[in-house]
C-alpha cells in the first residue's frame, strides 16, 4: 500500500510505501524535511533544517534549564506527549513484573517449568518508546523547539521498529558509559563491598558521561559518537552547564530506580508506587530536555 500526500513546502506530489510512516524523509524537489503520515494525504509535520553550528557559546543556558524548563510542563500544547510518557509509565508500574513461570509434569512424576518473558517484553516495550520520546525531544530542543515534538508511531512495524532500535541504543550507551566503572570495580571489588560510599561513588562516576552520549545519538543520530575524546572534550569544555545537566538525570534515574512498583500481594502501595513513578517521569523529560538546552547553547562545543 502506498501514501500519497503534497510536499508542504512546495507542495510536489510524494509517494512512499506505508511500511515508512513515521519515518523521517525529504522532497527530492525542494529538499523539505518531514515525517510521513500514516495515511495519505495526512497531516505533516515538518522538521527545520539543522543550523549552522555557532562558533561561541549562546548565553542563557542556566536561565532556560532552571526556569524557563518548568514552563513546558504549563503548557496545553504538551499534553500528548506527556500523556504518551505517562501511559508507557504506568504500563510498565503494572507489567514490568508479570514474568510467567508455567510448570508442566513429565511422564516421569518429574516437574519442567517453562519461562515466558512476559514481564520483560512489557519493560522493553515501555522503555523503548519513553528512549525513542527522549531522543525526539533532545533533537527538537536542540533545534529551537520551543514545545515537546508531536508523538508519531505509524503502523505497528515502525512501532516496533523504533522501540527495539531504541532499546539497542540504550543498551550500547549504557555500555560505553559504564565499561570503565565497571573495570575499576572488578579489580577493586573487596575494596568497594567493604566501603558503600565508594561503591556509591563509582555508580555516580559511571553516569558521568551518560546526558552527553545520549544528547549525541539523539542530535547526530549514530552511534559512533559515542568516541571517548568526544564525550570527554564535550564534558570539558562546558563543564559548569554541563553539572546541572548531569545532577538532573542522575537524580531523575536514581528516582526512577528507587521508586516503588507493583507488588500484588500488597495493593496499599498502588497509590504510592504510581505517584512516585510519575514524578520520576517528570523529572526525566525535564532532565532530558535540559540536555537538548545544553547542545543548542554549547553545540560549539561538539567536536563533530
């Protein structure tokens, strides 16, 4: 099946087939970027060209991430998407545990239990779309969007296509981030489990360099950014913005973990657990975003 719709800038009839919606794409006339619908003749949302990297900091960098940021939340036009986060939020409060344990008798009298990974497929799911939200929110921020980018899913295939693609690439930052911490902890194992203060140390180490790798596969879409010296000149050179980026997200992660989930044989904490899980998704995407304020007024910065 195909979509069909007209080039909002020039308005030149285009074409893909729909296992493409949601994608980014550009006109081959006039080189406009956009999204494509997900039926012909859809609404379209355009994305701004790249800017031209400025040569010096751009001034008001702690004015915006410290209160400007808390405008957003204000705002009628971001309900979608905050609502988008929520819902993969309390998805996952209720589902992330329901791994399925089935025990089945053998001829024998003896018992094989058969593992279905239900609870696991339900945390990847929840977090690979809130990943895939994160990075569409960096870029747009980074870009001079004012307000949280539109939530565009497409069909069931780029659905599923953003959410594990989103995920690998979770899972390689967190692996480039953390491969030093986790060296120094194996040789230094004794030492850490007898002092908590340096095991806690080594964790908050370990995320460090965490906000400028995910703002680097959110902005430059690859993962090859993720070199050492570029994390590590980035980080250098604006290192004073670049603290209140990494207490942000280290405090909204160290929320997300210490936050109560769904235990079934104690309802009472619900209400709790789902409060808690909210407000630790509130403090992401406003720790997310702040990354995204980091890269538009120090994207000089960058050495790509």
């Amino acid at each position: 099946m195909t979509i069909e719709f007209n080039c909002p800038k020039c308005n030149s009839v285009i074409a893909f087939a729909d296992k493409h919606a949601g994608k980014r794409a550009h006109c081959s006339a006039c080189n406009q970027s956009f999204f494509i619908p997900d039926k012909s003749f859809g609404k379209i949302q355009t994305i701004k060209p790249p800017k031209e990297k400025p040569s010096d900091p751009i001034p008001g960098f702690y004015h915006a991430a410290l209160i400007d940021n808390w405008k957003l939340f204000f705002n009628p036009k971001n309900i979608t998407g905050m609502v988008f986060t929520f819902v993969a939020a309390i998805f996952y409060f209720f589902n992330g545990h329901r791994n399925i344990e089935i025990p089945i008798t053998t001829k024998s009298g003896g018992v094989i239990t058969i593992f279905l990974p239900f609870g696991w497929l339900c945390t990847g799911l929840s977090w690979g779309f809130l990943f895939w939200y994160y990075r569409e929110i960096i870029y747009e921020t980074g870009y001079d969007q004012e307000n949280f980018p539109e939530v565009i899913l497409g069909g069931f295939y780029s659905f599923i296509w953003k959410v594990a693609s989103s995920c690998y690439s979770l899972f390689i930052i967190f692996i480039a981030v953390s491969l030093p911490s986790i060296f120094i902890y194996i040789i230094f194992k004794n030492i850490f489990e007898s002092h908590h203060v340096l095991s806690l140390f080594i964790y908050s180490f370990s995320l460090l360099f965490l906000p400028v790798a995910i703002m680097n596969v959110a902005i430059g879409k690859d993962l090859l950014l993720l070199r050492p010296d570029y994390l590590i000149k980035q980080v250098v050179r604006g290192f004073k913005p670049y603290l209140v980026v990494y207490v942000y997200l280290s405090t909204a992660i160290f929320m997300q973990l210490f936050s109560i989930q769904f235990i079934p044989k104690d309802p009472t904490q619900i209400g709790i657990g789902l409060v808690l899980n909210i407000v630790s998704q509130l403090m992401l995407i406003f720790s997310i975003r702040a990354i995204g304020l980091f890269y538009r007024h120090y994207s000089c910065h960058a050495p790509w």
